[in-house]
C-alpha cells in the first residue's frame, strides 16, 4: 500500500453500502407506506430477531441505553428490584450501562476485570457481593461471551437476575446458546456501529418471561397497557419504522459479518509480533467473541497511536477513562480502587476491524504495527 494509505477505524459507509440497494429501497418503503411508528416492520423485526436470538419475547426500542433501563425498571414495577438496590456491573464497560442503573435509582457496584478476557470472572463477582446485591449485569464486552455457567448457577444460589448488556455482542454465543439469551432478559444496541447497526439509534429487550415482557411493552409507550390506560409512569422509548426495516435487511447477514470480523481477529492474533504489545486472549470455547472491538494493551499507547496516525491508520480508545474516574460519578464511585480496570483503560488502543476492511488494509496494519 502506498504511503498516501488512509485506513480509517469504522467505514460506515462502506460497511452499509454492502447492502445497497435494499437498504434504500426498505427506507423508501417506509416512507411511502406511511407509518412510522409501531408498524409492520416493528412487529416484523421482534419475530426476526426473536427467531436469531431464541427468546419468546422481544421488544423493539429506541436505544441500548433505555433497553437497559426498561428492564430495571419493569423489575421495579414487578416488586423484584427496588431504588437503592445494588448491581454488580463490569468496571470496564461503556458508561451507558452504569447511567441505566442510576438512573433507574439503583446503585452500580463496578467489579474489576480479568486479562485477557477485559471481563470480570466468578471470583471477582464473589469478592464484590454484598447483602444488598439483588443483580448482576453481565456486559459482553468487544464482543466477547461474559456468561458461564459458574456465574449463573452462582447467581441463582444467591438469587440474583442476571440480566445482559449485549449492546456489543450482536450474534455472539455460549456453546449453542446466543447471547441474549443466557440470563433473565437483555438490552441489546443498534447504535450504527454495532455488529447489528442500524441507520440512527434503535435497540432491543429479549427476554423470556412473559410478564416482564408486559411490562417493558407498556413502559416503553408511555405506560400504556391498552389504549387510553396508563398502568405505569412510563415512557417514550419506542423504534422507528426506518431503523426496523434497515435491521431487518441487515439481520440475516449477520452471522456471515461476525464470521469475517473473526477470520480478521485470527489474522491480528497471529500475525501481530511486539513485545511491548499484549493482544487479547483468542476466542476460548464456549465462549464465543464476535469481535466488535479488537483491543491492544500497551504502555506505550500514545506512541503506538500517534505512529499509526502517521500511517494513515485511524485507531481509537475503548475507553480512555472508566466510568468509576469520571466526574458523573465523582461522589457515587469514590474510593474504589479497580487496578485492572485502570490498567485496561490507560493502555488499550482499538485496532480497525469490521466486515469491509480488506486483506490487504489488514496486512499493512499489521506490518506498520510490527515495524514500530
Ligand atoms: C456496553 C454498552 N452498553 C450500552 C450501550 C448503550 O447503547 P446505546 O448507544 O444504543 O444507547 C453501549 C453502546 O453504545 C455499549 O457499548
């Protein structure tokens, strides 16, 4: 490749050309069938996904973010979580999942990671437990199956939900199980970056308990359980027409996505050699990766990055400060002391990775990265 390469971390427009022009004409579609809310395609959509994910129940909704929050509150409306609750929650996740939390009143007890996994594990989840935990939330972060059955069965003795944060795991798996599928309900993203993106925000609840179903149906429409009844103080957080349809024309292609994000992942695993460089551990059955993010540690990671800037290769940070460090969260989160965590968010560097970057796009990352 030559010197004037510009790789830059996430092609949007590439990744989604690839399926033109049904995305356009779906939209199309939409706009001249007329409605654009709690349509067809809605109704149409939640079957799908329903079908890929395995669970009886999904609600189509505006966002992760208020998928997550939808979920604790309807355990709120069913008596099984209360305000000032505490959930254990990965440290090193999105902000979005602690905000779902708070927000719904609850309190986040951030747990530290593991590497190379970035994910806690069981015994990380025991020393956090306390009397007051009544949740756990297993994020599946960069991609990566967080669940085991260890940390089911030791929620179960200690009665916790175990409730998903899929919001990056669109397709990943635990042996023959999707997630999503794993624990009592889960809020997944279709933030367009996502492996599952739409064209604006738009996200999901599966769950497969009926009444919590129910309940996130009538709180995600203002509360309402039958037209002109409000059983709940709920809200607005419903997905548009548009962004059902274009899930709907990117749905099937999901699986073969997240199989090419994995051939890529094995390239980088493989191929990249530094020693100043510690590369995620590999997809450990049966804990599938579907390698949303693929993520580097290294003490070095302004260097690293301002080289590959000089490449033309555009690399980004996932996260450069962890929740518990930010200043939403400067009182609730004071005084814990998450060194992993830390670590992971002072060194990791994301490499590109996503369906349409080519071999040859892959191969000169991984000689600039080697070079350096
Ligand atoms: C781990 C995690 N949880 C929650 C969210 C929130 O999803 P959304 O942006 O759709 O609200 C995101 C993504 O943005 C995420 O990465």
């Amino acid at each position: 490749m030559k010197s004037s390469t510009y790789i830059p971390f996430l092609d949007l427009k590439a990744i989604n050309q690839r399926y033109e022009p049904q995305l356009s004409r779906s939209a199309l579609e939409v706009v001249q069938e007329g409605q654009y809310l709690e349509g067809a395609q809605t109704r149409q959509f939640e079957q799908e996904f329903g079908a890929f994910v395995g669970t009886q129940h999904v609600l189509a909704v505006s966002n992760g973010t208020n998928a997550l929050e939808l979920i604790l509150r309807g355990y709120r409306e069913l008596g099984l979580l209360q305000p000032t609750d505490e959930i254990l929650v990965p440290a090193n996740t999105f902000i979005a999942t602690l905000l779902a939390i708070v927000n719904q009143g609850m309190v986040p007890v951030p747990v530290d990671a593991e590497l190379p996994t970035f994910l806690p594990d069981l015994r990380s989840l025991q020393r956090s437990v306390g009397g007051k935990t009544k949740a756990l939330v297993l994020v599946h972060l960069y991609g990566r199956t967080a669940y085991s059955e260890a940390i089911a069965d030791w929620a179960k003795s200690r009665g916790l939900l175990l409730i998903e944060d899929n919001a990056q795991a669109a397709g990943s798996r635990w042996g023959n199980k999707k997630t999503g599928n794993l624990g009592h309900a889960a809020a997944h993203s279709f933030y367009p970056t996502k492996n599952l993106g739409a064209l604006g925000d738009a996200g999901a609840v599966t769950t497969n308990d009926p009444e919590l179903a129910g309940c996130v149906r009538a709180l995600a429409h203002y509360g309402s359980t039958e037209k002109h009844r409000y059983a709940y103080t709920g809200f607005n957080f419903r997905m548009d027409e548009i962004q059902a349809a274009a899930l709907r024309v990117k749905l099937p292609h999901l699986d073969r996505d997240n199989q090419n994000r994995a051939v890529l992942a094995a390239r980088y695993l493989e191929q990249i050699r530094h020693p100043d460089l510690l590369l995620p551990g590999p997809e450990y059955r049966p804990f599938h990766h579907t390698w949303h993010l693929f993520t580097v540690l290294t003490k070095k990671r302004d260097s690293l990055r301002a080289f590959l800037a000089e490449q033309g290769i555009e690399t980004a940070l996932h996260y450069p400060r962890p929740p518990h460090r930010q200043p939403a969260f400067a009182s609730l989160l004071q005084g814990y002391r998450l060194p992993v965590t830390e670590k992971i968010h002072q060194q990791t560097l994301s490499l590109p990775l996503h369906p349409a970057l080519s071999a040859e796009q892959q191969e000169y990352i991984i000689d600039r990265i080697n070079r350096w």
